[in-house]
C-alpha cells in the first residue's frame, strides 16, 4: 500500500511539497519527495501496480524550477539512494557521516538539484566554511565526503562526471568519459544503450583479452567497480539461480560498491573481529554469460582465488589487477576503430560509456517486460523507484512500441524463465 503526505512550506521549501509513502513488512518507508501533487500520484500508482514506470507524460505539466533538472535534488538521491548503499558498509563511521550531512551538506546543498551542482556552488560553500573558522582539515573532511557522494552519482548515471574532480582525474576515473569538442558546453548524459548487433560489433573489435568483461558487463548489468573486484571462487557453475529477472544455470556473486574484501596475507580472524561481513548481492547467469566466463577461466589460467579481470599477463608473470587508466586506452581505440563514439546518441553526450553496458542490460530486460521490481533487484538498486526514475525515458519507448526485444536484436522469450539469444 503506498499513500501521498503534503509536505507543508518551510524556509528551505516556500513551496507545498508530495511524499509518497509505502510500507515494506512493518516498516515505513518513502518513496521521494516531488514538487506537484500529480508527479507523487503517477509514482503511487506505479508502485501499487508494480508496473514499469508511471505512463502518463511528464512534459504536459510545469513543474517547479527544481523539477526542471534533469536529474533528482542531491538531499533525495543522498536520502533514497547513497545513504540506504553507503551505510551497512560502514556501520563504525555511520554515525559521524550521519552528523556531517545533517549538519553541513544537507543544509546547504540538499535542495539543490545534482545537475547544477557545479564547482562555484562548491566553492562558495567552501569560502563559507571558512568565513564561519572551521579548521582546514575539517573543510577537506566535508568536501572529501562530498566527493564521494558525487563519484557514487556518477556511477549511478545522474552525473556525467564529479565537479571536485579534474578533467584529467575524470577520464582516470572512467575511461568511458570522451572529452566534448572545444567550447561545446559539457551536458548531463543520459541513459544511452546498445543493440544486440552493437554489443557484439564491440566486443569483436576490442582486444580479446577484454572481450569477456565486455560481454558480461552487458548481459548482467554489473558495475566496473563490481566487475573488477570479481574472484574466480565468485563465479558457480554448479549452482542454478533464479534472481527474478533471469533464471539461470550459475549464479554470480558481487560485493557491494561500499564493501572491500578481505587482503588474503592477514590474519582473518582478526578482520572477522573488526569489520562487517561485506553485502553481497547474487546475480543470475544466463548460458551465454556462464560459458563466457567459462571460457575465459581456460584462456587466462584463473585459479579461486585469483581475479577474474586483469591486465593481460605478460614478461611481470600472471595479470594484475585490471585498472581503469590501463582499459581506457583499449576502449578509446577501439570505439574510434568502430565509429561507435560518432553515432548518435553518443556523440552528443561525450561519447560512449562503459557504464552504458550496464543500462543497456537494464533496457534489455525492459524491453522483455521483465517487472520493474526484479530489474531493480539484479541492478542492485536499493529501491524500485531508483530504477524508475533512471529509465523513464527508455520505459516510455518501449510502452508506446517504438522500443521492442526485436529492434534490439533480441530474442522474443524473455529471459526469465527460459533460454536466451
């Protein structure tokens, strides 16, 4: 059951505000705060029906100033979306982040949009703090915080890039981040994804050591950070799942963005003693994904222990650890080679992003009518309504038919329940 509470005006908001509400077992809990009483009703009936995304039209009202964004306010994605990932992965520093948010990010920031969220906003907020004499360590402490935040956006896809980042740590951090043509201002990109004929026109033109990363990023919709933190004892073969979105003969095994694993030259029951068990989150593996992994633990020699993805080995021994500097070279040659960067949409929005394997998974399986809840629960998003917002615009494609499984190059069955392409 989900119901609408008006949110009366305050200093911070002149205007009425909706919440929309929903119970999960004997728990409250909110499904975002909009500015018009009609946005709050389209996302209570779509959370009742459990449907893709609410089907009426955005664009035929006008909505607030902060509605206009393209994106959500930075208190509600730190609120719904950061804070609820963020926190069971540090339970010892949860209490002071809580107090720095409530005290200085929040109050200053919160009500701002994550677009407009731009170095002079931050650098204001900066020169505040220090006119109020907080020490310098304490200012780095509180951008710092920011800046992870920021890098948790991008890597959800509202952001294009973190403002307390250089253009240069940009492309280091995501080697899919194509520089924009001089004096073309930098936009927001959005959800952009592949066909199935692109898909593999790109992994068939990338070098093969890479090729399954690739593949697999797109057809479980993992993240780079995910992907690259795998160990061969996190892939099973031998055990089926059913994740509600796919149900496969294996099953992947993901730590979460905020869980580190465990340095295999410490003395373990001391880390049990001192740190969280880390979140894990299981994927389902199709047979093409299962038989890609399989073949690439033969090609690369993997042991357990070992990393699934690294730098290709070489006169130093066996691959090391697969960084983000090392694959954007490969991945610019290669969509240079390809021309992929300079098709439409991707030309406009900076080029092609390796985070666009994981929304293209996502807009596969909408495209296959998984339900919206499942597709939620695979991407590892904290709540349906996150997966909702992010694909609004590749949902209303799909339900008006202009977005089909076959314009993809995909099979017609569903992944769910039955075999793939």
């Amino acid at each position: 059951m989900a119901w609408i509470v008006k949110l009366p005006p305050s200093p911070r908001h002149p205007q009425s505000r909706w919440q929309v509400r929903y119970r999960r077992g004997i728990t409250q809990r909110s499904a975002g705060i909009y500015p018009s009483k009609s946005e709050a009703l389209q996302v209570k009936r779509a959370l009742e029906r459990g449907d893709h995304i609410a089907s009426s039209d955005q664009s035929h009202h006008q909505p607030s100033a902060a509605a206009t964004a393209t994106g959500p306010l930075l208190g509600d994605y730190i609120a719904e979306i950061w804070w609820p990932t963020w926190k069971p992965g540090h339970p010892r520093s949860a209490r002071g982040t809580r107090s720095k948010l409530n005290h200085r990010i929040l109050p200053a920031l919160g009500s701002l949009p994550l677009d407009h969220l731009n170095r002079s906003v931050i650098a204001a907020w900066q020169r505040a703090m220090t006119h109020e004499g907080l020490a310098p360590n304490t200012i780095s402490t509180y951008l710092s915080l920011l800046g992870t935040i920021c890098n948790a956006a991008v890597d959800d896809g509202y952001l294009s890039h973190s403002p307390l980042t250089t253009n240069s740590a940009r492309r280091r951090r995501h080697p899919s981040l194509a520089q924009l043509p001089p004096g073309n201002p930098r936009v927001r990109p959005q959800v952009a994804w592949l066909s199935r004929p692109q898909l593999d026109q790109l992994a068939n033109a990338i070098d093969p050591a890479f090729r399954t990363l690739i593949l697999v990023a797109a057809l479980t919709g993992a993240r780079w950070s995910e992907l690259t933190a795998l160990h061969w004892e996190d892939v099973r073969a031998d055990i089926p799942h059913d994740d509600g979105a796919v149900n496969g003969p294996g099953r992947l095994r993901v730590l979460s963005r905020s869980s580190g694993r465990k340095a295999p030259d410490t003395d373990r029951q001391a880390q049990r003693r001192s740190r969280p068990q880390p979140d894990r989150r299981l994927i389902a593996l199709d047979q093409e994904a299962l038989g890609l992994l399989q073949q690439h633990r033969t090609f690369v020699e993997g042991r357990n222990r070992e990393l699934v993805f690294t730098t290709p080995s070489g006169e130093r021994g066996r691959g090391r650890p697969l960084a983000a500097t090392s694959f954007a070279r490969i991945w610019h040659q290669t969509l240079n080679a390809i021309g992929l960067d300079q098709t439409e949409p991707w030309q406009a929005r900076g080029g092609l992003h390796f985070s666009d394997l994981r929304h293209t998974h996502a807009v596969w399986l909408l495209a296959r009518q998984i339900p919206i809840a499942a597709v939620a629960a695979r991407l590892g998003h904290t709540t349906p309504i996150t997966t909702m917002r992010m694909y609004q615009h590749p949902a209303r494609l799909i339900q008006e038919g202009q977005l089909t499984a076959e314009r993809l190059g995909l099979s017609v069955l569903p992944l769910h329940g039955g075999p793939t392409d």
